[in-house]
C-alpha cells in the first residue's frame, strides 16, 4: 500500500519528479521566463530545480515553450540571474535566510 505524500511535480530539466518545495515554479510573462518565487503569478506554470544543469537541459530540449504552452521561443535570462543568485547564496558558506549567531561569553 502506497502513503499519499502530498503533490509531485516534474522538473522540465532532468523530468525527475519530487515534491513541489524543491522545485521553482516558472511563468511565462511578455516572453519571457521568470521566477515565480512566490507561486502566485497567473497563468500556466513549469517545474524547475535550483539547479542551473537543469534550466541548460531544459533550454536545450526546448521544454519552457512546450511546457508553457507558448508558441516561439522565450528569454530566460531573468530566470537564469535568478538562479545564479541562488547558486552564489547557497555557496558562499552562510545557508539562504541565516544570519550568523554568536555565542555570548560570561567575562565573570
């Protein structure tokens, strides 16, 4: 017997499927690809990983436009600023959201 776990949805990069808090929901706008961080834009959406492998295999097999269900090809350059921010956040050592917390000492 299988335990419903909640939604699954696809990446359009690697069509590997997982939960929805992994993935970014993407939105065409005025032909262009943007993030739609807070899931609330209008409109037909995608799945992607935070992953920039993922936006280059979905760029190459021209998921966004097939997905989208848009006619011609669209800009993905607001989306691909978005995840190299989120590459650079994630990597330079303090995890996303965090400040850094110091411990008090007791001069006594």
């Amino acid at each position: 017997m299988t335990q419903a776990i909640g939604p699954v949805r696809t990446c359009i990069g690697c069509r590997t499927r997982t939960l929805p808090s992994e993935l970014l929901r993407v939105v065409a706008v005025d032909g262009s690809v943007v993030p739609d961080v807070r899931r609330r834009l209008p409109g037909r959406g995608a799945w992607l990983h935070f992953d920039l492998e993922c936006l280059r295999n979905a760029e190459r097999r021209r998921a966004f436009s097939r997905a989208l269900r848009v006619q011609g090809s669209l800009d993905v350059a607001l989306l691909r600023e978005h995840l190299e921010q989120q590459h650079r956040n994630t990597t330079s050592g303090q995890p996303r959201g965090q400040q850094e917390t110091r411990k008090q000492v007791d001069p006594s």
